[in-house]
C-alpha cells in the first residue's frame, strides 16, 4: 500500500531506542560469560548490531517497472463533471522502481534536517521503492510535463534520503565508544561481584635508574550470536598491564632506531645475537624477583616473559624473508600464548630498501589471518597493533604489535637469515 515515506516519528528518536535495545542487551550479559568473552569480539559484535546502513537511492537506475489501465478520477479543476456524471474516466498507471541500499525501517522515520516537501507516496520494497503517475487516455499530458513532474518527485525523495543519510551517518560514528563504554562498565561490574581481579596484575619492577646502552657514534637510547566462550567456568589469570607493555615497547624502539642508525655496529649478527642484544637492554631496565632477569631467551629468537610456566609475553626477531616466513612467525606467538590476556611482539629486520613496501604486506598478512579481529591503528610509537583471537581458544584475546627496522648490510647475509624455525625446539 502506498505511503508518504518519511512521514512518522522522528528519526532521532527511532535512532535512540534502537541503540538503547542494544544496550539493554550488553547489560544483560551474563557476569561468568563477560569474564570469558573477549572484549573486542564483543564491541566487533554489538557494534555490527547497532549499526544502521544509510539510505542510498539510485536514480540513475530508474526503470518504467509497469504500465497499467485504470480507472482514473476526473481533476474537477480540469474539466467540469455535472451530477450524476460518472467521476471516472479510463485512464493509464505509470509505476517507476528506482533501487536503494540501505536499512528499510529508516524510510518511515523523519529525519531532523528534513524540510517539508512535497513527497510523492510510495510503495518500499526490501530493494527498490515504487511511485506512480497516472492521467485519463483521454487527455494525456505532454510528454516534457510528466517528465517535469516525474524529475520534481526524483528531486524531493533524493533531498530527503540525504538528510536521512546525514543523520544515520553521525550516529554511527557515534557507535563504537557508546557500545565500549557499556562493555567496559559491564565488565568492571562483572569483576566487581567475582572480586577475582584484585592482585592478577604483573607488574614488572623497573630499576631505579635503567643503564643506557652505548652505541657506537650514537646518543644512548632514552627509556550476531554472540562470540563464543570456553564452556569451563571462569578463573582468575595474570595479565601484563598495558603500561609495562608500552613502556617495553618504547625501548625496543629505541633499540631498534639505534640500530638503523649504526648498521655496521650490526652487520654481522644473526637473529639470535640481535635477540641477545634485546634481552641485555630489555633487563637492564626491569628486575626479576627471582633470577634478576624478567626477561628470558627460549628457542632461538624467542624473548618471553614467564608466569607460572605459562608465557605472558613473547617477542620475535626475526629478518624479512617474505609473507609466509611471516605467517610462520605469527604461528609460532598464537602457540606460545595461554593466558586470557596476552600481549606480544613482531620485531621485523628488513634488508630490502623499500620499506614501506613491506610495511603494506605486513599489515595485509595481519589483517587477513583468520583470528584477526580488529586493528588498533598506530600506536604512540608509530607501530601497529592488533588483536586476535583463535578459534581454538574463543574469548582470549592476544594482542600483537609489530616493529619493522631497516638493517642494512654491508656483509654477508648470516646463514640463518632464511631458517624460519630452524634449529628450534
């Protein structure tokens, strides 16, 4: 049945109480499956959920979808009808179908920049929207006047599918921090009534004052169903905080950079003589309560952390050497990590002089895996950061970050530049 769209409540409103269904979901979500359920997955999924798809009508697509015989009611401004005159005339029905894309709930709602215009009514299909045009066979209108009013109604529907499409496009801007927010409250309640986050933090005991590492001709570096579960009921784990993770971040960094920056110093050394070099500066500026050394080697380009024979933060080092060298490095971080919260890192040496180049298949490699689940941009070092999740382990998130440094070479390339995981465990 033919209507004139945009023509119930407003759509702010509508907007609204969509949103707040979806909160009111986020809300109910059980305090046991809020400890397991990965954060990320959770907002990727409510987020998915709470977003509406703009209008977008095509009216270069515009097709004569019928021609119809009808009855058609005499103008009495056109022509005079005398009682007892019949008030129909044989006449002809135009229908025009134009496709659109978009959330079909939205062509009811008015939205707040919408101008009162004369609008044509309309039947709305899940993929195109019908308007008609009629006249008596007896009197057709010229062909350049019905084309005038079939381009006026074209007109009035564009101007209000964009102030539709205006205001839909803000507030899914708007969405994600909404959603995170809720999830972070929920999940703040959640540990609040477990009382299971109290102590499960790592902190690392950094020295009073971390030693510089000398470098030759350089400064010393400054320091839809919801997600799936694991079905076992949720138990306390260690975490690195996220301020330790950014501050380990930021001396490899400096590392890295003073490498690029005396090449020579560096020509000759493999991955795991550089891996040393990563573990000397690394515990230079952290203290183990045990051994002296937080930081440990394992395997041949592995740098971990260890917490209760379980790996809460592993590194790799590892030479450019091609996507699926790549790959494998990934594969070797995703089997090392088992703790809920697990933070991790790629340290890239690329020989090849286009860098950025690299930097691309990177990022792609990252974003194509199968347990990627959203990319966090840049961080405050330049590097990216992502976090997966394996499907064998629903609910932990790892997150990795990668760190590509030139190493030019002025030697030959070490033996085991192209080993992947020769030599290891």
């Amino acid at each position: 049945m033919s209507h004139h769209p945009f023509s119930n409540a407003q759509l702010s409103d509508f907007v609204e109480g969509y949103l707040e269904t979806v909160l009111q979901k986020i809300r109910g979500l059980g305090t046991d499956y809020m400890l397991k359920a990965s954060l990320t997955e959770l907002e990727n999924h409510f987020v998915d959920e709470a977003r509406l798809v703009p209008l977008v009508l095509h009216l270069d697509q515009i097709t004569l979808g019928s021609q119809t015989a009808v009855e058609v009611e005499i103008n009495p401004f056109e022509r005079a009808v005398m009682p007892g005159d019949d008030p129909y005339v044989r006449g002809t029905l135009l229908r025009f179908d134009i496709p659109y894309e978009g959330t079909r709930e939205l062509w009811r709602y008015r939205p707040w920049a919408f101008a009162t215009i004369s609008l044509p009514k309309v039947d709305i299909r899940d993929d195109h929207i019908s308007f008609y045009q009629h006249f008596p066979d007896d009197s057709p209108p010229a062909s350049d006047r019905l084309k005038a009013q079939i381009d006026k109604d074209k007109r009035a529907l564009q101007q209000a599918v964009e102030a539709a499409r205006e205001q839909v496009t803000e507030y899914n801007a708007r969405i994600p921090a909404v959603i995170r927010a809720a999830l972070d409250l929920r999940i703040q309640q959640a540990r609040s009534t477990t009382s299971v986050v109290e102590g499960l933090g790592v902190p690392l005991k950094r020295t009073a004052t971390p030693p510089a590492y000398a470098m030759p001709l350089t400064r010393r570096p400054s320091p839809r169903a919801l997600p799936s579960v694991e079905t076992q009921s949720y138990k306390g784990e260690h975490f690195l905080r996220l301020d330790d993770y950014e501050y380990i971040l930021g001396v490899t960094k400096s590392l890295g950079l003073a490498m690029e920056r005396a090449p020579i110093s560096f020509a000759m050394m493999d991955e795991e003589d550089i891996r040393n070099q990563f573990l000397l500066h690394l515990n230079g500026h952290y203290e183990g309560s045990a051994t002296g050394e937080t930081f440990n080697a394992s395997g041949k380009t592995d740098i971990l952390i260890r917490v209760q024979d379980k790996n809460i933060f592993v590194a790799e080092c590892k030479f450019w050497d091609g996507e699926q060298s790549f790959q494998d490095a990934i594969d070797q971080l995703l089997g090392y990590l088992t703790w809920r919260d697990s933070k991790c890192a790629l340290f890239i040496f690329n020989q090849n002089r286009d860098s950025q180049a690299v930097a691309s298949k990177m990022h792609a490699v990252m974003q194509a895996r199968t347990e990627f689940k959203k990319y966090l941009g840049p961080d405050a070092h330049g590097d990216h950061r992502y976090i997966l999740v394996k499907p064998s382990e629903p609910g932990r998130e790892i997150t990795i970050t990668t760190q590509l440094f030139d190493v030019p070479r002025s030697g030959p390339k070490p033996s085991n530049a192209r080993s992947g995981r020769g030599g290891r465990r």
